[in-house]
C-alpha cells in the first residue's frame, strides 16, 4: 500500500496517521502523552511563540531521553531525566516515564549479558505509552534470544508499526529476513535503517553480510569499512560525553579496538579469496 499524496512512499501506518492528525490539530500535549516528544515540541513552538520556557526545556530534555531509549542508550536517558531541574506539571507522568526507562535500562543489561528470562521481567515493568515501541522492539530481541523467531517477528513488525522509524527494529528484522535466506528484503531494511540513522553500525556491518551473501564484494567491504567508521565515532562521542560527567571512559575505548580488529581480519580473509 502507499500514500495517495506520494505514490512512491508507504502509506502511514496507524500509529503515524494519529501522530499527523494530531500535528494537524496542533495538538502538543497530546503528541506529548504518546512519547512523541520531538514533534511535541516543534508543535509547540509553532503554536505559541511565546510557550513557556520551562515547558520547551522539559520537551527537549524529553526529546533526547527518546533519542537515547531508541538507541539503547537508556543509562544516558536516566543521565539527561536527571539534568533536568524543572519538571511541568501534567506535561508527563513523571513518576511513570522514570519507572519505565529505569525498567529500560535492566532491560538492555540482561540483553546484553544474553539472560532473557531476567530481560523478559524487566520488559514487564515497561508499561507507558512512552516507550512502547521500545517494549516491542526489545521484546522481539528476547524472542531471538529464546530461540524463537516467529515470536520475535511478531514482536518486532509490532514496533514498527507503532514506529516505522525505529532503527534498530529494522535492523533486527533484517536479519531475521537474511536468515530465512530473504537477502533483498534484508538489504532493503538495512538500507533504510542507515538513510534514518547513518550511524548505526550495526546496519552498516549486516548489509555487509547480506552483500557479501550476494556475492557484492566490493559493496560488501564498503559496508564494513562504514560499520568500523560508525562504531569508533560513536564510541569516541561516548567516551567524551563519560570524560565531561566525570567518569573515567577508559574501558570504552576497548570497544572500538576490538571491532576494528575483527572487521580488519575479515577484510584480509575476504581478500585472500580474490575479494578486492
């Protein structure tokens, strides 16, 4: 399906056509309470040019800890949520959007250490409207994890239906699509992750695989090579932004090294059977 004013774009999905109706209507707080706070804000300022300053801070304060949840950065959500000294009332339920990035950040951690079952009661705790996209999108990691990947597709095309722009959504159903041997469909997730986010190392490093599966070589590599460039940016950003609040950042830039190590020791193994 597409969209009858673009014929060349998808049509909004439900989630998105409530999100423009509702900038339509120049409705901020409502943008606001479905934890679309980027949008929110720029309404408001639209609205009312001379909207309350406390207000405009708390929605751009808002605005990066939605940015930091959808990168799985949720520790630097909890970072920002507690920089900001002025909290409006009945702009959010701050009680519950807290509630749910401090569940976020148990969530993410138990991922990480592959413990689904710790990720999955930490995931419970996600009950907001804020970060439902987020609670699907994770959900669908612990369905891999678990070893069950029609659950984790459910999961994961329930995240994009609530947010079509949900990088790592995308990225995570591409590769499901590349291991049930879909490598166009793959590529073509991968591919619109990066036009999102051209950061996002891990999109870049899987159209790598899907590439080299089709036997792309030299985009395969190009792939890679921009994989090693996101990461180690991002590392590096990470690492200045742990040096400004203080804290040491000394094991971040482990990272970095051991990935650039291991796309390095791919690029020579591909090489050394005739890649470029």
């Amino acid at each position: 399906m597409t969209s009858p004013s673009n014929p060349g774009a998808p049509a909004p999905t439900a989630a998105e056509a409530r999100w423009l109706e509702l900038a339509r209507a120049r409705d901020w707080r409502g943008l606001a309470a479905l934890g679309r706070f980027g949008l929110a804000a720029q309404t408001l300022r639209l609205v009312d040019a001379d909207a309350d300053h406390d207000v405009l801070d708390a929605l751009e304060a808002l605005t990066e800890v939605e940015a930091s949840v959808r990168s799985k950065a949720p520790k630097r959500a909890v970072a920002r949520l507690a920089r900001l000294e002025v909290r409006p009332d009945g702009l959010v339920d701050w009680t519950a959007l807290e509630a749910d990035v401090a569940a976020l950040v148990d969530v993410a951690a138990a991922v990480d250490q592959r413990e689904p079952e710790a990720a999955r009661a930490a995931l419970e705790r996600v009950r907001s409207e804020y970060f439902a996209a987020e609670r699907d999108a994770q959900s669908g990691t612990v369905a891999v994890l678990e070893g069950d990947p029609s659950a984790a597709r459910a999961h994961l095309e329930a995240a994009l239906e609530r947010d079509p722009n949900h990088v790592r959504a995308l990225t995570n159903r591409g590769n499901l699509k590349l291991e049930d041997g879909d490598v166009d469909g793959a590529i073509a997730d991968y591919e619109r992750a990066i036009k999102l986010d051209d950061g996002f190392a891990n999109a870049h490093h899987n159209l790598g695989v899907a590439y080299r599966r089709k036997g792309h070589v030299g985009k395969s590599v190009a792939a890679l090579r921009r994989a090693q460039r996101a990461s180690s940016k991002r590392d590096a950003e990470e690492a200045r932004a742990t040096l400004a609040r203080g804290g040491s950042g000394g094991r971040r830039w482990v990272r970095p090294a051991l990935i650039g190590g291991a796309i390095l020791a791919a690029l020579w193994w591909w090489s050394s059977r005739g890649g470029p």
